[in-house]
C-alpha cells in the first residue's frame, strides 16, 4: 500500500486497538461538499468539530462547514453526544457509504474518536499544505474505551529545558495516541523552570543552568498558564512536579538560607543523582515548601501535584518519612492530591496519594506495602517504558541503566500482572517518563519517544484479550506516513514494517 491508497480494516490501521471493529461495507469519502454536522446549542461539542475541521482543512483544502444538526447528515460528518454506554472517555464511530458518525457520552470521548477518524484516513492528512484527494474512510463500527482513565507521558523540562511551542509540539505528538496526562518535571538538580512570585530568585538564579551548561530557562506563570490551557483544549491534563526533598539543587543555590550552613551551594550542571536535599529542621524550607505548592497548585486546574520524593540519599528513613507526610498535608490544604515516586510508599501516605512505580524490581517491596493501605499506583517501569533508554546497544541517544528497550519490550507487558500483589483495580494507570540528560532538542525526544510512546499507549488503552505482537507490529508501521506528514522524527526500529 503506497501513501496514496486509501487505508482499510484488513490493514487494521489504529493505535491504539479499538475495542472492536466492524466491516461495515462500502467507504464513505470526504468531498468538498461535505460538512461537520453537530449542535451548535452544545459548545463543547461544537468546539471538538471545530477542532476536526481545522485538522482536515489543512490537507483537504476543503472548507468543511461546521453547520447545526438540523443538516441533512447525507454526505457528512456528523459530531454529537448520546448514550451512556461509553464511559467517560469511550465513543462509537459508525462509517457507511452515506456519513460518518461518532457520538460519545462526554467530550473527551467525542475528542478520542476524532483521534480515531483521523487515523482511518490515508496518513497524508496529518499535512500542513494541501494533498490530493480521495478522502476515503473504509466502512466499519467501532466501539471503543480505554482500559486505564490515566494515560500519560513525562517531559524533562529540568534538565534541560524545553520552552513553551517545543511543550505544545510533544503535545501535538501525544494527542493522536489517545495520551491524556502530560507531566512536566518541573525541578530538579540541574534547573528550576516555573516562576515562584515569593522567591524570585529560583528562576532568577536556578532558571539560568542545565545538564551539561548552557542559558538553561524557564516558564512564566503566564507561559505555564498557556501549555495548560493549550493541554486542556486537547483534554490533556498537566501534572506539574516539584522534585522534593531531593533533587534540589537548583533550589539550594539559589537561596542560602535553604542550606544548613547558610552558604548558597554551587549550581549544577552534571547527571548524578542523590546528593542533594533540603533541611528537614529549618523553617525557611517549610515557608519554601507551602509557597511554592500554594503557588503552583493555584496555577494548576488538574487535581494532582507530583512531589518527587525520589533518590533521597542523604536524609534518615524517619526524617524522609516525616518530610512526606508533612508534604502531603500542606499539598492536600492547598486543594490537590500528592503523587510521588514509588520511595514515598516507605511513608505512612494516605489512600488519596497515588505511589509511581518506577524501579523495576527494587521498589516492589515498597509498592505491595502502600498497596496495603490503601495507595493507587501509576505504572512507570523503567524497563519498559522510560522512554530515554536506548532501542539497542548502538543506539547514539539516550541510556541504558535499565537495559535497552526495543519496540517489543515497550508493548509486550501487563501493568496488572508486572508487580505480584498489585492488581489492576489498584493501578490507576500508565506513564513513559522522558528524561533528557542526553537529548538537547525536540527531534532527539521524539526520536527517543516515537514509536514506542504509541507502544506504550495501547498498553494503557487496550483490552487484553485478543494482543497479538503481528497485528501491533503492522498497525504500527502505517504509522510512518503520518508521521512523514507531521514532520514528526522516529527510530525505524527493525522489528517493524514501516509502511512508506
């Protein structure tokens, strides 16, 4: 199959696998007489076929009117909400000859189907500039929601930074893969990228180093407004992370009065990790501490607020235990729910707190334990889905401390069965961190990310029942032309037959 010819089911083209799929006889084209069809009384609603439009437009050329549902859906696409059997996030998309219909429960379901149609289309729609026609959508029902509500990938902003357009870009790669949950990793040894008004001085001074040197930067409050915002559109929910105990020298240099001695500690541009945290015993850092959280969580609609808590080398067990406690109460004071690595399961958390799963092996102990009490894990193992691991030994980007992770590795995983003792009504969801103490441009994160982000999704969207390594592998490959069209790097993993 060239770029030019219109996909079909037998080429079973979506990532991530749908629920289930139907033939549904003869496919339905795209003209230039078609229109979005949906209710202008719902704005929701008509925002999402407003965002369908824009994305077709661009390759088309086609004016596809958004127009009130009073219109003759013959020859149309048609956008709405009806029925409750979808879940929140789930929708059904029905393609004849005569229209297109997606309906969901909920926006975000309506949005998620969206993700869908575009992928049923050849990948030449993902185009910034006009491409010949047809338009063709093969026949089919599907019936599609996800496995887990939390979907998620982690942008390392810390070590070096990524402005505002590179985050909206990673964004733009997410969405199409049904990726609901962007965490920025906001703070950490090497850098302070968010804007704290009562202490300037962390971007002042921590905002201006990064891995490896260089002007290092960060975000306004006007700046981190416009990512969530930009997210939102796109129901996408930002977790913002402030890295604490440790991880923190950014902050540490940045005011003396943070550090036990009282001297300023020198900023860092290296990649170990471990040295560093606050002083449990100093006032000044729980003043730090409570204005910073108030600050960010007033900035962040999202109901979480990611604490770090990893790594912490140079505290006693009891003074960190002590330390995330006390974090959690003033986190949850000021309105959000804690998320932490998996290290804050070795406190006494509350049920509300959701525990990251990342050390794979050596945090199971830890994690059973939370899960006892009550905690919610978020799947994050790093030998499958941390992203900044090398594809193979010759890989240029990237590490290897927790092995090197192909295609395969990526996709071929049960979150419910990877930690014995932790169950899949006890995972809220999956996450692929992307650390960038190697990667300096968006290219190389997307090189490092794609494809084994989507890889990941299915893991986190998809049933099950039916996986089959064949059916992903080829799913996978017709990736490449959209990606071609997007702009957008890639590793050309050779487990894989990349459809060109």
């Amino acid at each position: 199959m060239t770029i030019d010819q219109p996909p079909t089911i037998a080429t079973a083209l979506v990532v991530p696998r749908p629920m289930s799929v139907e033939p549904a006889g003869a496919s339905f084209e795209i003209t230039a007489k078609s229109a979005i069809v949906t209710s202008t009384a719902d704005g929701e609603t008509a925002r999402i076929a407003g965002y369908l439009a824009a994305l077709l437009r661009r390759s088309t050329g086609f004016a596809l009117p958004v127009v009130t549902d009073d219109a003759d859906p013959t020859g149309n696409i048609v956008v709405g909400l009806g029925g409750a059997t979808t879940g929140n996030e789930g929708y059904e998309l029905n393609v004849s000859a005569d229209s297109v219909t997606l309906t969901a429960a909920r926006g975000a379901g309506l949005f998620n189907g969206v993700q869908t149609l575009r992928q049923l289309l050849p990948g030449r729609i993902e185009s910034a500039t006009v491409q010949p026609a047809p338009w063709t959508v093969p026949g089919c029902l599907i019936k599609d929601r996800p496995r887990f509500a939390w979907r998620g990938a982690m942008l390392d902003v810390a070590r070096r930074f990524f402005g505002v357009e590179a985050v909206k870009r990673y964004i733009d790669d997410l969405v199409p893969y049904k990726i609901n949950v962007l965490h920025l990793h906001l703070t950490d040894d090497q850098g302070w990228r968010i804007a704290i008004d009562k202490w300037p001085r962390l971007t002042e001074v921590g905002g201006t180093s990064q891995v490896g040197g260089g002007e290092g930067g960060f975000y306004t409050k006007a700046d981190y407004t416009e990512i969530v915002t930009y997210a939102a559109d796109r129901y996408v929910t930002i977790i913002p992370e402030i890295d604490l105990p440790g991880h923190t020298t950014a902050a540490l240099s940045s005011y003396a009065e943070l550090n036990d001695g009282g001297v300023a500690a020198t900023p860092y541009t290296g990649s170990n990790v471990g040295f560093s945290s606050l002083s449990v015993s100093l006032d000044a850092t729980w003043a730090f501490v409570s204005d910073v959280v108030a600050e960010v969580a007033a900035l962040t609609p999202g109901p979480y607020l990611h604490v770090g808590g990893d790594e912490v080398e140079k505290l006693t067990l009891a003074e960190y235990a002590n330390f995330v406690e006390r974090v959690e109460r003033i986190v949850n004071a000021a309105g959000k729910q804690v998320i932490g690595w998996a290290e804050i399961g070795k406190a006494q958390i509350s049920a509300t707190t959701v525990i990251q799963y990342w050390n794979t092996g050596a945090d199971d102990e830890v994690v059973r334990e939370a899960v006892a009490r009550g905690a919610r894990v978020l799947m994050s193992p790093a030998s499958k889905v941390y992203l900044d691991m090398k594809y193979d030994a010759g890989t240029e980007l990237g590490q290897a401390w927790a092995g090197v992770i192909e295609v395969r590795d990526a996709w071929d995983w049960d979150p419910s069965t990877l930690v014995q003792g932790v169950t899949a009504g006890q995972i809220i969801g999956v996450e692929a961190p992307i650390w960038t103490e190697t990667l300096d441009t968006m290219e190389a994160v997307e090189t490092m990310a794609f494809p084994r982000l989507p890889a990941i999704a299915e893991v986190a969207w998809s049933a099950t029942q039916g996986r089959d390594w064949s059916d992903f592998r080829t799913r996978l490959g017709a990736q490449a032309t959209r990606w071609a069209a997007m702009g957008l790097r890639y590793y050309r993993s050779p487990q894989v037959d990349w459809l060109d």
